[in-house]
C-alpha cells in the first residue's frame, strides 16, 4: 500500500466515489459499450446500402448513393468536440437530458455511425467480386446474397475494421466530459491536468490503454478465426 | 429438330462510359445452342466472349436484341422467374470464384440451402462430390485445394441446382495443360451421362478441339465464322480462324522450322511448296502415292500432323510436289475433288 501511496499519492483517495477512478472506467464503459451497438448497427445498416447502391453495387442506384455518401462525408468531417456542443437540443430530444454520459452517447453514436458505415463499405468491398458474380449466376437474391455472402466472407475484414471503430470509440468518450459525461478522459483533464495531480493523468492512461489492449485482442483473435 | 435451349436473336451490348468512347462489345450477334451440344466460343481477350454468355443467364443486360433460354425470353422475366431460370443455368469460372470461408462441401451445398431438407442436402452433396472425384476433400478450405481441384468443387457447385445448361467462362484458362485436359473430360462426361448442354468460351481451341461439338469465332464483338468442329478445323474461311487452328497444330512453328531447310530455301522452277489439310475419308486414300502414279509428281513431305477431332482423323502435310507445272496443276485438282484443302505455303522467314 505504501508504494502505491508513495507514487499515485492523489489517485489513493479519489479511488472510490464520486468523480473517482472507478466510477470514471464504468462510465468509460457504459459510453463505449453503448455506443458501439447503436453505432455497429446503424453504421453497418448505411455501410451496406452505400455497398449496394454504389456503381456496379447489386441495387446500383446513383442518386441514392451520392445523397447517402456526402451525408456520410459531412459528418465524418465535423471535429467531435464540435459535434458534441452542436447537437445539444437534438440530444435533449432523443434522451431528454443534456448533460451526463447519457446525454453524450447521442453526438457519440452520430460522430461514429459514418465513420463505422464508410469502414464496413471498404470492408465489404474486399469481397471477391468473382464469388458475388457467382451467387447471383446461382439465382441467389441481393438480401441473400448480402447476408450469405458479403457479411461471411467479409468477416474477417469486418473484425478488424470494429476493432479499429471501437478504440476510436474508446477516444472520442475521452471528450464527452465536455458535456459533463464524465469518464477517463474527463479524469484525467479536469482532476488530473487541472489540479497538477500528474499521477492521476497516468492512471487514467493506463486503463484507457487496458481497456484498448483488450480490445484489439479479442478483435485480432476473432480475425485470425474468421480467415480461411 | 433438336431443341434450341439458348438462342441469342440479334443481341447487341454497348458500354458507354462517363467521357470515354462507347465499346460495343457484342455487336448484333444472332446464335442458337442445341440441346445436348458442347458450344465452343474462341476469341481473342476483349473480343467480347465473356459478354456475350453472360447474357445467357442475364448477368449482362443486352442494350437491344432478346435472348431465349429454355424457352422463356429472359428480359421478360420478373427478379423473382430470373434467380429460378438462373437455378437452371451452372455456371463456371476461370478463377473458380469459391467462397474461402466455407469449407468444399459448404461451397457445393450453398446453392441448395433453403430449397431441401438438410439430410438430402448432404446426400446430394456427397453425390456431386463423388462425381467430381473430390470426396475425400469435403472438410477441406478451398486455400488447401490445387486450381484443378478448386474447379471440381467449381463444376460440382454449379451442378448442385440441376441445370440444364453449364456456362463455362475460361474454365481453364488458369490451369496447366494437363489439368485442363483432365477438366475438359469431366465436362464432356458430364455432357454425355447428364445431357448437359455446355457453352464454352475460351481463347485456347485446344480446348475446343477436344470436346466441342459446335465452334465460332468471335472478333470485336461479332461472331465471324461458325460451323461444327469438323468444318471449322478443315474448311476455316476467315484469317483469325486459320491462325486459331494454326496454334493449335504448332503450324507457325513448324513453318518457321521448315523455311530453314535447305530443300525449301532453294525450290527449283519444277517444285511447288504446298499445305494439304483433309478430314475423314480422304485420309484413308493413298494420297501421296497416287500422285506419282497417276500425275507422275512426287511429294516430298516436311511435316505431317494427323489428329483426332470427335473420332474423325485430321489431317496436315506440308509437302514440295515435283514435277512438270502441268502435271502439278491436275494434281492440285484431283486433291480439291477428292476433298482436301490446298493452300500455298508463304514462307515465314520472307518476311524476317
């Protein structure tokens, strides 16, 4: 106890509690965890039809396309921190509070969905065309052909890029204590930073970086799994 | 009259590209498939062969024209009618096209799920895997598999909805020789034992030679010349055709040999350096030796090639006739009567 008293001196008694450490990963987490299957499902619904409906795509339709791709653009393009005081009111609306870690999963799941969507489209498109051709000669229909084909034998590509879209998760909820979400990030900047208590910017550093070693790992052994 | 399963009227296929010139890859080409035939389609890359069958089962829409298949015109089909006509129509790949996260047997059933209970699935699967001589291999991924053996599963695949019609788009253009010919044989016994109907397209007429019952020739989107094998490979009337079945023979190399020998390089005024191609019948007949009984020429064979197209022997000689100008000309004609093809060797190295 004294070594580790010796060293995070500020971090000992901000343990537990309010504004603590733990609470601070749980809210890191509940942001993340939330996030990622709102997001992953919007995000790889709008990634598949931009697949599908995109040049050469199984239900090609350009008009459709362009308005879906430069909304996809628009959004990626909009700095988070931004995004976050920017949809104030519409976070009001869909989770009727404006502050908390609630309130920031609205601009985090609308800063991510794009993002993810644009990764599951370039994921997908590594699918041979050759075996899409092939499927479709087969009689098979573009739903069947999305879920028996693109979604596995893009898995693998899949992983990776939920893994990359999750640890970019795990980054952005490093903001959202500008709306008063709390987590890691906003332990490290308003307690940590702010109060020249280095030591608890360390600890917050650290669980980030767990919780993103964790990830990559399960993501990498699911990958290799998945590759045939 | 055998039925027509495939018949393409006047069909035409134009690309047109933002900014670019349009390509009109198949260029109002009129053709029928009869049941039971194997279909060659040779041609050059880009000359418009893959277009052209991959309007058979509508992967490609025609810009005008109608393509029949089984009776039903294709255009006029619903999405729905499409993927079951499509069920009727196999199709194989030049790079097999399996999927890789699914092991052999998988690949083989995938056309099936959905349309039969699970325990005649694996019937039927293990069946087709026997018939394509890849059983042991059912749990194997298609990564561990040889090209060869990646088209069994490819040919078993597309077997697996019973059609009636196999579209084999350069099947074996990514194999060696004797894979392909070991490939080819499957298709022609399955052509036998099932009655599959098979269009073939590739740019090696070996693989034509050795199991197409029908040819043509395909140049920049138009088909140039047609006819049964035995017509195309005796009586080829366009250029790209004799060049085709010139490859096939190693005729250029041969020639390329021969315009070095001494005998040739020096043709005295009396002596004529001629092709002789003849098919069937007239191989039986003591040509060479009538030719200097009857018209006091002799030949002097350089080469001489004799082949079998469907059982049916083809013949090449390549041969200097001497003797009187006269004498020469009435035995030139006594070879066109008796059905064999005379044509004036240009020597290659002329033109080095």
């Amino acid at each position: 106890m004294n070594i580790i008293e010796k060293f995070f001196p500020n971090v000992v008694p901000l343990w537990n509690g309010d504004g603590g450490v733990v609470e601070a990963i749980n809210q890191t987490i509940y942001m993340t965890v939330w996030t990622t299957i709102v997001a992953g499902i919007i995000g790889l619904f709008v990634g598949i039809l931009l697949l599908l409906t995109d040049e050469h795509g199984l239900l090609e339709n350009r008009p459709f396309y362009s308005v879906l791709d430069k909304l996809v653009n628009i959004f990626r393009s909009i700095p988070f921190i931004i995004l976050l005081a920017a949809l104030n009111n519409f976070t009001r609306l869909i989770v009727h509070t404006g502050i908390g870690p609630t309130a920031a999963l609205v601009p985090l799941v609308v800063g991510t969905a794009p993002f993810y969507a644009r990764q599951v489209q370039n994921a997908l498109l590594t699918v041979d065309a050759g075996v899409i051709e092939a499927a479709q000669a087969m009689g098979v229909s573009p739903l069947g052909i999305v879920f028996r084909v693109y979604l596995r034998e893009g898995l693998s590509e899949l992983i990776r890029v939920s893994v990359l879209t999750i640890i970019s998760i795990i980054g952005l909820t490093a903001m959202a204590g500008v709306i008063g979400g709390g987590g890691l990030g906003n332990l490290a900047i308003n307690t940590g930073y702010l109060r020249y208590e280095n030591d608890v910017i360390w600890v917050s550093l650290i669980f980030i970086l767990i919780m993103v070693f964790i990830v990559q790992f399960i993501g990498d052994f699911f990958a290799r799994k998945t590759h045939h | 009259m055998s039925e027509e399963v495939v018949i393409f009227d006047d069909v035409d296929v134009v690309f047109k590209e933002k900014k670019k010139k349009a390509v009109h890859a198949v260029n109002h080409v009129s053709l029928s498939v009869n049941r039971g035939d194997i279909y060659g389609i040779v041609g050059y890359s880009g000359a418009g062969k893959s277009t052209l069958v991959r309007l058979i089962n509508l992967l490609q829409r025609p810009t005008s024209g109608s393509v029949t298949v089984l009776g039903d015109d294709m255009m006029k089909l619903s999405a729905k009618e499409l993927r079951q006509k499509r069920r009727k129509i196999g199709m194989i790949f030049q790079h097999f096209n399996l999927m890789a996260s699914r092991t052999i047997a998988d690949n083989v059933a995938f056309p099936l799920r959905g349309t039969m209970p699970k325990d005649e699935i694996n019937k039927k699967v293990s069946d087709l895997l026997e018939l394509v001589g890849l059983s042991e291999r059912a749990n194997a991924f298609p990564a561990e598999l040889s090209g060869g053996q990646k088209q069994r599963v490819g040919i078993a695949r597309a077997l697996a909805s019973d059609p009636e019609v196999l579209i084999s788009d350069e099947a074996t253009s990514a194999l060696d020789p004797k894979t392909t010919s070991s490939i080819l044989e499957l298709l022609k016994s399955l052509n036998e034992k099932l009655g599959l109907t098979i269009v073939l397209i590739t740019h090696q007429m070996e693989a034509v030679k050795q199991i197409c019952s029908r040819v043509a020739v395909m140049d920049a989107g138009a088909v140039i010349e047609r006819g049964s094998l035995l017509e195309i490979f005796a009586h080829p009337q366009q250029q790209l055709t004799k060049d085709f079945i010139d490859t096939t023979m190693q005729l250029d190399a041969t020639l390329k040999a021969i315009s070095k020998q001494p005998a040739v390089q020096s043709l005295g005024p009396k002596e004529r350096l001629v092709r002789l191609t003849y098919v069937g019948a007239s191989t039986d007949q003591p040509l060479i030796a009538t030719l200097y009984r009857e018209y006091n020429v002799t030949a002097n064979i350089l080469f001489g090639d004799i082949q079998s197209l469907q059982n049916t022997p083809f013949g090449n000689l390549i041969v200097v006739l001497n003797g009187e100008a006269d004498d020469i000309d009435k035995a030139l004609a006594y070879l066109k009567a008796g059905d064999v093809t005379v044509t004036n060797v240009k020597l290659a190295a002329e033109e080095d």
